[in-house]
C-alpha cells in the first residue's frame, strides 16, 4: 500500500506538533478539544473547550530586547490587571472549589523565582533601597483584592527587590507578571488548566484554523535545530522539495544553533508573498544547503481518503477543526457513493478540535437525537449532547484506528461509536482526556488562561480521564514495523472488514 499513513504512524509523537509557520487570521475555540502548541507533547493542550463569546484574534508583536531601568516607575494595577483577572476566573469557574489562596500565592512566587533563575538572577541575592516602596504599598497598587491581601505579603517583598534588579535582554516586568500568573494557576496541580502567554496562545488558535500564511510544514520544535517532520501537500515547503528529517540550521542566513525552536518558528514567520532562506541539512549529505521559499496561503488538510483494497473506504481525520464536520462529510458522501463494504476511520495522533465538530462527525453514524456525551460540573449539573442529523453512514461496518495520540475530540467520536456497537477499535489505549475546559482571552492582549469547569462522560458513562479507550483490538507497532514501513494496524482492520 501507498500510505502516508505510514509517515504520520512512524510520527506519533511529533504529529501533535502541528507547524503553522505563518499568520494567521484565525477564529478562537468553540468547544473545542485542541491539540496543538508548538513544542507541547500529544494531548497536553487536548481539551474540550468552551467557547468565548466575542473573542479578539490578535497576533503577538516582535519587541526589540530592552533593558528596563533599575527602580523604573511601574503602573503595577495595569501590570497586574490580567493576573487577577485570571484568579478571578478560575474562582468562578474551576470545576474543584474552593481555591487555596495560600497555595495559588505560593505557586505566583515560584512562578516570579522561576523566571529570575532562568535569566541569571538570585531571588535571595537580591536587594531593595531602604526608601523602596514597602510590599504593603506595592500591593495595594497593584489592586490586590482584598480577600487574598494577606496570602500575597511574600510575594510583594520578592517583587520590592525585582523592582530594582537590573533586567536586562528578554526579561521584562510583563514577563515576570506572566510567569507569576503561569505559576499561580500550575499551582492547581491540573495540566489541563493552563496559562497561555500571547504568543502560546497564537500558535493555539493557528493550529486549530486550518488556515494560514507561511512555508506548510509539521515540524518537530525540540530537536536541536527546527526539523521537518513532513511538508503539507501543496505546500510551498513541498514545491522547494523540503524532505522529513531535514534540519533548518540558518534563516536568512542567521545561524540558528542554539536558538529555542519556538524562537526559530518565529524567525520563519511571515506573510503570503514575503521570501525565506533556510539553510537545509540534510542527512547523507555534505553539506547544508540553502532553501528560497516563497511564502503562501495554506490551508492545512483536515482529511486524507481513498478506497482500500476489497471496496473497503479509508477516512483519516487529522484534527477536529472549524471546518473539519463539513469536509469529513463531503469525503464521506464521496466515499459511500462508492458502495464500500466497511469503513476505516483513522484517528491516530489527532489530539482533537471542536466539541461542535466531534459531536456532527459522531452524527453521521448513529440516528438522530441519540446521546453523543455528557458534560458534568463541581456542582453535580449535567448538559446532555446528543446527535443532530441523519448520519450517511449508519449501517456500514467500521473500524477505527486509535493510540496514545488519539485524544479529547477524537476519544468522544470513538467512545460514542464503540458503546452503540457502531464500531470496533484496534490499536493501542487511547491518551485519555476527559475534561471540559474553558478558554477565556485575558486583557490587555496578555493570552488567555484555560480553566477546567467540568468533565465529560461516553454514552454509556465512561469516564476515561487519565485511563483513556481500550480498544476492542489491542495492535501494536513496533520499531520494526515503522522501519518495514509497515502499519499492523491497518492491515488488522483491513482484515477484520474482508473477514468479519
């Protein structure tokens, strides 16, 4: 078989890790359950989301370095408007109540002492004037609420001593704000509420978009130097003949050793149009070698199809996108125009997308109104979803393709199917995400912050947080397999659907 499958099998871990070098205009997350981040591993950023009314997309801007004046005048109740603006969102809305005041105050002065140490600096070294405003005054200006004033006195005299340290290159006063805010909400001890800075919550928002402007790659940002994981078909990154394994070592002729890969991304950012230089290395070669990539328009394939040997129908869906229930609807009307004996839908490594999109996707193979999963919340609520049309495919036998990777969205679309007997797994365990998140945009363009409100449950009332599916077929693919370029798997499903 002809399998990209393959490539993106032999990729588990790197898939999740979706490339959209470029800018986007983009629409934030509508109940969404998404995987992506640039440098996140599979399924940390997999989370059923709820929506935002009236979110602003924006685009983080490039600052120069600057050195921020010992004692400089700070307005700290602008600074630190967003970090209470997020504890006030998880105080309304955190599905554990009540918060630990103590711990999340604790968890910001980590946060603060964390980033000092990463640019060079001793928290304990560090030393304010005598005529230095006292921590009680800097609180009070930075608006802190009175009901916490007391949980934050050691964090007020760790900043009086930042206030005069030197910060120089990268670090500013914003920063530290933020890694304080990062800090707090880590504090809860839940990986799936989370801070995004501005530029984390871009790269969030493009990898749900599907469209964007840049080069069209999925690379793998923790390596040693930005790697090609695989071009995206069509794309400029493919017409310039980019291989996976390549290893972007320069930009515009700027050596990149060393640089942070998300500093790299940023460095091949750019508009349709605009023109890039990478310098390609290139196992098996010499010497590196330099790449012209004119930039474009991308949009980034939600499905892959064809038909399978014995008039079996093969789906890969790679993410749970805006648009993905439209197009996996076109394929699949395309595909049962066909007459094909069974249906292979490929969920490996798709960390997830829109709970709107799983729940349409889901509809297309059990009959109307029938529940899709449950939603339940810290104060013993329950929403209800449930199928909103007629399926195409109601009757056809199905097999889904799943693994560690297949997470969120993808874990509620197999669920549903796997309790109504519409389909049989074969794989390996899923990640198991079982949480409902709610991403909320901070002021001020300072990200946003993720909160856990609620968790989700299959049809028959599975909750699969931090357990994930069993697949009625445990297949797995070996190292061998990979280098064979062999998919078992596949071949396992192909077999039950020719010899049920």
């Amino acid at each position: 078989m002809n399998r990209k499958t393959i490539l993106y099998g032999a990729l588990a871990l790197f898939v999740a890790v979706l490339l959209c070098i470029g800018i986007a205009s983009v629409g934030f997350l509508a109940y969404s359950i998404a995987s992506s981040g640039l440098g996140v591993n599979a399924g940390a950023f997999s989370t059923v989301e709820a929506e935002q009314p009236g979110a602003t997309i924006f685009q983080p801007t490039d600052l120069p370095p600057t050195e921020t004046p010992v004692g400089a005048e700070i307005d700290l109740a602008e600074l630190f408007r967003p970090y209470w603006e997020a504890r006030q969102m998880l105080e309304d809305n955190y599905v554990q109540l009540p918060l630990d005041e103590a711990v999340l105050a604790q968890g910001a002065l980590d946060g603060l002492t964390a980033a000092l140490e990463a640019a060079g600096l001793d928290l304990a070294s560090l030393e304010a004037p005598s005529d230095a405003p006292d921590p009680q005054t800097l609180a009070e200006e930075a608006g802190t609420p009175a009901e916490v004033f007391d949980f934050y006195g050691e964090y007020w005299a760790a900043w009086q001593k930042v206030t005069y340290a030197e910060l120089e290159g990268d670090l500013t006063y914003e920063i530290l704000m933020q890694e304080s805010l990062r800090g707090m909400v880590s504090s809860l001890g839940d990986p799936h509420t989370s801070y995004m800075n501005p530029d984390e919550y871009y790269q969030t928002q493009v990898s749900l978009s599907g469209n964007y402007e840049g080069i069209g790659a999925w690379v793998d940002p923790t390596a040693e130097y930005l790697t090609i994981i695989a071009p995206i078909p069509g794309s400029p990154a493919e017409a310039a003949g980019l291989l996976p394994g390549d290893r972007i070592v320069a930009i515009d002729g700027d050596d990149m050793t060393g640089i942070n890969g998300d500093l790299v991304i940023r460095r091949v950012l750019g508009p349709a149009g605009s023109v890039v230089v990478l310098t390609i290395d290139r196992d098996g070669l010499d010497e590196p070698f330099d790449v012209t990539i004119t930039r474009a328009h991308i949009t980034i394939p939600t499905t892959e199809s064809e038909m399978l040997e014995g008039d079996i129908a093969y789906l890969h869906l790679f993410n749970f996108g805006a648009d993905s229930a439209t197009e996996f609807h076109d394929v699949l009307e395309e595909l049962m125009a066909q007459n094909p004996r069974g249906l292979i839908i490929d969920l490996r490594n798709n960390g997830g997308g829109y709970l709107h999109s799983a729940v349409q996707i889901t509809s297309e193979f059990i009959p109307r109104d029938e529940i899709v999963l449950y939603e339940e919340f810290g104060d013993g609520s329950r929403q209800e979803y449930e199928s909103v049309s007629g399926g195409l495919a109601l009757d056809i036998p199905i097999v889904i393709l799943v693994n560690e990777g297949t997470a969120s969205a993808s874990e509620i679309l197999a669920g549903a199917l796997q309790d109504y007997d519409r389909a049989v797994l074969v794989g390996t365990v899923t990640f198991g995400k079982g949480s409902v998140q709610l991403p909320i945009e901070l002021s001020d363009q300072q990200g946003a912050l993720r909160v856990t409100i609620a968790r989700w449950l299959t049809p028959d009332e599975r909750f699969i947080q931090g357990i994930g599916l069993e697949p009625n077929h445990l297949v797995d693919v070996t190292e061998e397999d990979l280098l064979a370029n062999r998919d078992p798997q596949l071949e396992f499903a192909l077999d039950l659907l020719l010899n049920p």
